[in-house]
C-alpha cells in the first residue's frame, strides 16, 4: 500500500538525516537561522492565540457552569487544566503545523524544484542532513514556546474571567492552584516534544520527495499541513491514553 | 577523461536512457545534444550519481565511479562542478556566500583566502559589483555566470552544465558558451555540456553525442555533423531556416 511506502521511507529520511554530518560550523549557522525563522518568527502568533483562547475557555466554562452550588475556584481550575493538558500543547502545534509546516514544506520544496538539493548533493553534502538536522534542532526549543502558550492562556483566562465579573482574583488563583499534579505538566511536555519532532520531520518529507513545479509546491504544502495535523492528534490519542488513562 | 559504457535508465519499467557508451575528454567541451525529452538531462544526473543508473558502468579517469564506496564518491564530488539548468543558486545566500559556500564547506583554507579565491572566480566569469546581491536580483545571465563561478570555485576536473543558455537571448548565449569553453582549456577540465542550441553546436562542439529517444545514434564533431547523411541528424541540424541556408550556401559553393 501507498501509506506504508511513505511510512518506510519517511523513516529511512530519518536515519539518513543523522548520518554524514556537515561540518559543524555551517550547521550552527543553519540552526541559529532556523531558530530565527520557526521558534521566534512564531512567537506573536502563539502570545496572541493563546492569550485570547485562555479568555474564551474561562468565559465558556463560566456561563456553561454557572451554578451557586459550585465553587468559585472551578473557572481557574478548569481553565488550568485545558489550557496545560489539551489547549497550548495541541491546538497550538496544529495552528504551527500550518505555519511553520507550510513554511518548511514550501522552502524545502522549492529547494527541491529549483534543483537546489541536487546542488547541495552534486557538491557531496547529505542534503538531509543539511537541511532537516538544523531544523529539529531547533525546534527543540518548541517546549519553550509551549510554555509561553501555557502562561498566556491562563492569564487570558484570569483576565476575562476576573473583569467580566465571572470570578474574583482570589478564587481564580485558588482555581489554579487546585489539585495541581506535576505529572500533568510532565504529560503536556513529552507531548510538545514529540509534536515538535513531528513538526520539524513530516513537512520536511513533503517538501523533500515532491515533484513537479510551483503549482505542486502548493499543493505539496496543502497536504503536509494535513499529515502534520492528522499524526499529530493520533500521537495525541495514543499518548494520553499510554499516560493519563 | 570520463568514459561510459551501456548505460541504461528506466523508469517505472519505462526505459529512458538506453545502452550508451562513449568518452568524454579532458580540455575539450563535450556535447550531448537532442531534442527536449531526449533524455540529456538523465544521462548527464546518472554520470553525477543523482540518479542510480540500471546497468552499465562510468568511469572518471580510469577510476570506477561507484555510488556505494561513500569516502570515494565524497572524494569524487569534490572535483566535480555542475551548472544547473536552472542555476540552482542558493536563493536566502547572496551573489558572494553562494560562490564560497563549497570552499566554506570542504576547504581548510583560511578564511581571507576563501574570499580571495572566490573573488578570482567572480572576476573570472566577468561579473561585477555583485557581491552583496541576491539571486532574485540578477538577470539570467548574470544568474548563469554566478553557477559558473560556484561549480569552478574548488577548481574541479569534472564539469558538468545543463543546458547552460537555456533563457538566455542568444548574445548572452554565445558569451556563457564561449566563457565555459575558455575556462575548460584553461584549466584542462573535462567538461561536458546538455544543449538543443545549434549555436552552442558550431560554436564549442569540440564532441558531440545525439541522442534520440534515450539512444546515442551518431557522434562526432562540429564539422562532421554538417556533412553526415544520417536523416535525423539532419532534421535536427536543419530544422531552423538559418542552418537550411548555410548548406545550400556551401552547396553552391562547391
Ligand atoms: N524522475 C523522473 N521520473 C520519471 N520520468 C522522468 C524523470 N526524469 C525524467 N523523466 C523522463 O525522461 C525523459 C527524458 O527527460 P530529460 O532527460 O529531462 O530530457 P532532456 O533531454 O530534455 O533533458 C522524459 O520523457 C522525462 O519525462
Ligand atoms: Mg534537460
């Protein structure tokens, strides 16, 4: 079958990427670049979903709750738990998978149909290794990210909730506080490490082994936007069921 | 020197490029030339080793070319230059970073040294106050003399260049045709050139192999193709009106 061909291959891309190493003073370059492109470059993005996001899971949870027989910490504890356990580590990587997805895929694609790869591999560099390695390391300061997602989205949500009159600061914060496991946190960060992974790899392989001209880079983005997003809410599946379940 | 023999080509199960043997020389601009989908471009990425070949062998300078020994084709990489049809310049690197990139990736010179040489290059493919300029910033012929300059950089033995003026109006043509020549007997390169342009045939074909539909069905030299009998040739050689006059002006001349 198709899938399994990809599924194969992707993880040949994989191992291939960490063999044959550039010298290392042109991948630190490459790296600090692509810290620039895909970590900083996104984060007015993540501040701004977040906190607005934050806003509407407190008021949400606030106007579908609104009983006197419930505490008033339950917004801020609410607002906690989807913002740590689902909001800033999944949505967020999905709304990533198609920026900075897309922007992989576009430039790596574009690499490919302009002949520059064939370049890079005429020369004798592992053009995989050049292009893919700098962005998954990079990428590994995604989590940091994530956690900027976290902090805004319950401020948004202590925000809202506090200055729409829906809760007091007070029982907001008691909310936060509640029943506070550090596995969560843990959960939501290997989490955001493997989505980083994922964000770094599936739309490098779709930019990678396309073919065609500008009109199938578009296209080529349009479906690793879709792969990106479908793997990263089964790993999401899969792993909370391995680790909260 | 690079020597192929029975090199063919499929893709799925569709047969590209079939049984060609020849040699290519040292000091001398080598043609493939054919049609468009003739099937220069793979034979020209199966000699690079950017396409696995089916079956034949290459060999550059009696050295068998093997995609498999990885510190031998390394080695072998680094004496080759390509100039892609495209260019394939780096578009996020200016003018300068993309003439230096292989010396900053494979040399152990100093950094002053680096910017020295690539400067020799710069000047050698005429090209001026360019350095800090991107790709997107150049005409195509200035694009064209940049590859150039990036595939002589490491002072290669092997140089390959894909239709190299393709785009180009055909001043410039004969200007990039001309530099490539110069520069491959000046520095004794073997060098061997995918073109359909009948201009770039008389000009700079000290070798010429025609392929058609994959195969090699003729080869020789500027000179002889004038004159062969052979029907494909001549519709290849003859289908501009210019080249149609030049015979019967020979014609009646004799
Ligand atoms: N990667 C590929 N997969 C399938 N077919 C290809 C591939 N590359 C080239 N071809 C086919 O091989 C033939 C020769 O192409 P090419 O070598 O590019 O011709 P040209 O002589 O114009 O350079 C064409 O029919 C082309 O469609
Ligand atoms: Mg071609």
């Amino acid at each position: 079958m198709r899938l399994f061909f990809h599924i194969g291959r992707y993880f040949l891309m994989i191992k291939s990427t960490f063999t044959k190493f550039t010298k290392w003073s042109v991948l630190q370059k490459l790296i600090f670049q692509e810290i620039d492109d895909l970590i900083i470059g996104s984060i007015w993005i993540v501040a701004f979903m977040s906190f607005l996001v934050g806003g509407v899971v407190a008021i949400q949870t606030a106007l579908n709750i609104e009983s006197p027989f419930l505490p008033g910490n339950l917004i801020g504890f609410a607002t906690r738990q989807s913002v740590i356990l689902e909001f800033a580590p999944t949505l967020i990587s999905i709304i990533m998978a198609g920026k900075v997805g897309s922007f992989i895929t576009s430039s790596i694609g574009t690499m490919r149909v302009t002949e520059q790869i064939d370049a890079l591999e005429v020369m004798g560099i592992n053009s995989l290794n050049y292009l893919i390695f700098p962005k998954i390391i990079s990428l590994m300061l995604y989590p940091f990210l994530i956690t900027l997602a976290m902090f805004l989205g319950i401020l948004g949500g202590y925000i809202a909730s506090v200055y729409a009159g829906f809760s007091t600061s007070f029982d907001f914060i008691q909310g936060i506080q509640l029943d506070f496991k550090v596995f969560h946190v843990v959960y939501a960060y290997i989490k955001t490490t493997l989505f980083a992974f994922i964000l770094a790899t599936i739309p490098s392989y779709h930019g990678f082994f396309m073919k065609g001209g500008a009109l199938e880079v578009g296209k080529a983005s349009n479906v690793s936007f879709v792969w990106t997003s479908i793997v990263i809410i089964i790993i999401n599946f899969v792993i909370t069921q391995l680790l909260l379940a | 020197m690079i020597e192929i023999n029975n090199i063919a080509k499929s893709f799925d199960n569709h047969k590209i490029i079939e049984d060609i043997s020849t040699t290519f020389d040292k000091g001398k601009t080598n043609l493939i030339i054919g049609q468009s989908g003739s099937g220069k471009t793979v034979l020209m990425k199966c000699m690079l080793g950017l396409l696995d070949i089916d079956e034949g062998e290459i060999y550059f300078d009696d050295e068998k070319f093997n995609k498999k020994n990885i510190s031998k084709l390394a080695n072998l990489r680094k004496q080759m230059g390509m100039v892609f049809q495209g260019s394939a310049l780096f578009d996020s690197m200016s003018v300068l970073d993309n003439i230096i990139f292989p010396l900053r990736m494979f040399s152990n010179k100093s950094n002053t040294e680096m910017i020295e040489r690539t400067k020799e290059v710069i000047r050698r493919v005429d090209l001026k106050d360019v350095d800090n300029k991107f790709p997107s910033e150049l005409s195509g012929g200035m694009r064209k003399r940049v590859a150039i300059a990036r595939a002589i950089v490491l002072n290669p033995k092997y140089l390959f260049c894909d239709e190299p003026n393709s785009g180009l109006d055909p001043k410039t043509a004969i200007i990039i045709d001309k530099l490539i020549k110069e520069i491959t007997i000046e520095y004794n390169i073997t060098t061997i050139i995918n073109t359909h342009d009948m201009n770039s045939v008389m000009e700079i074909g000290d070798k010429i192999i025609f392929l058609v539909e994959g195969r090699k069905i003729w080869e020789g030299n500027n000179k002889e193709i004038l004159n062969t009998d052979d029907k494909l040739i001549n519709d290849f050689v003859y289908s501009s009106e210019l080249f149609k006059k030049v015979k019967l002006y020979q014609k009646n001349k004799n």
